[in-house]
C-alpha cells in the first residue's frame, strides 16, 4: 500500500511517523494532518505490516491504535520494545478505547503518550512535536556521553604513557 500525501512538503524535514491503524480513513485523516506539516507518513493497516515496515526503515515516531485485529497495540508496542534497534522509538497510542484501565495498561507497555480519538488536532501535532523534541535531547545526551567516555579514555591512556 503506498500513501502519497497531496500537499507539498516543505524544504525541512519534521521526521517520519509510523501510523498504525486498521481504519484506511484514520491513517489518511493522521496522515493529511501530519504530512502538511512536513511529516513523512508511512501507514501500516495492522500489527504485522507495522513490523514488516520497521525491518525496512526506522521511523521517528510511532502513531499506534490500540484495538487491532489479528494484533493488537499492545502485543505490537511489546515487539518493538524487544527489538533493541527498536526499542528507543516514542510510541503515542492514538486510540479510541477511552477506558483508564487499557490507557495505563498501554503506558505501561512501553508507549510515551495516549491520545484518545477522536483526536484535537492541535494536541496531536504538540504531543508529536514534544516526543520528537525529546527523543532529539536523549540521543544527543547519549551522544555527549559517549563522547566523554572515549575522551577521558584518550586522557587516561595518554597520562599512563606519560
């Protein structure tokens, strides 16, 4: 299935979102709504094409319905959570299951956020925007990190053979 988004996407890239649904109108209503943003869309209408998908390419962000045939939002969320490649990508339920037990239960599976449909617009496109803001601060974090590592490893080397 290809999803071509109608409005032009601007010069910046705002990232990639997987949206996962098996309701074809949900994903082009996310799909129209992000991608005017400058978002990439890739849909998935269910759990198995979700991860078919991730083996292909890694999205910023993940846009999961919780209630799915053959797979649901919480056996997907609980696979990429195993997947360490995977593991670190924001997931948002974007359900319409409203009941307070499945949304900790869905936060508890390893999502970021839950946002019940039908959906603000304007809340979705913040949530997005926080998560992806987020995720950028912890990778650079990880990254400054492990620069300081190999620099105090460059340090200590050089002071022992002083």
């Amino acid at each position: 299935m290809s999803y071509q988004v109608s409005a032009p996407i601007p010069e910046t890239h705002a990232g990639c979102l997987l949206v996962v649904d098996d309701q074809e109108s949900n994903i082009q209503i996310v799909g129209a709504a992000m991608g005017k943003l400058g978002f990439e869309i890739l849909p998935a209408s269910g759990g198995p094409q979700a991860l078919q998908r991730l083996a292909v390419r890694r999205p910023d962000l993940i846009l999961l319905d919780l209630l799915m045939p053959e797979m649901d939002g919480f056996e997907v969320c609980r696979r990429i959570r195993e997947n360490l490649e995977w593991a670190e990508i924001p997931i948002i339920f974007l359900s319409s299951a409203d009941d307070k037990g499945q949304i900790v239960r869905a936060l508890e599976s390893g999502g970021v956020d839950y946002i019940t449909k039908p959906f603000n617009h304007a809340e979705l496109v913040t949530r997005v925007r926080t998560h992806l803001a987020l995720k950028r601060a912890r990778d650079e974090l990880k990254q400054l990190a492990e620069d300081r590592d190999e620099l105090l490893g460059i340090l200590t080397h050089d002071l022992k053979n002083h």
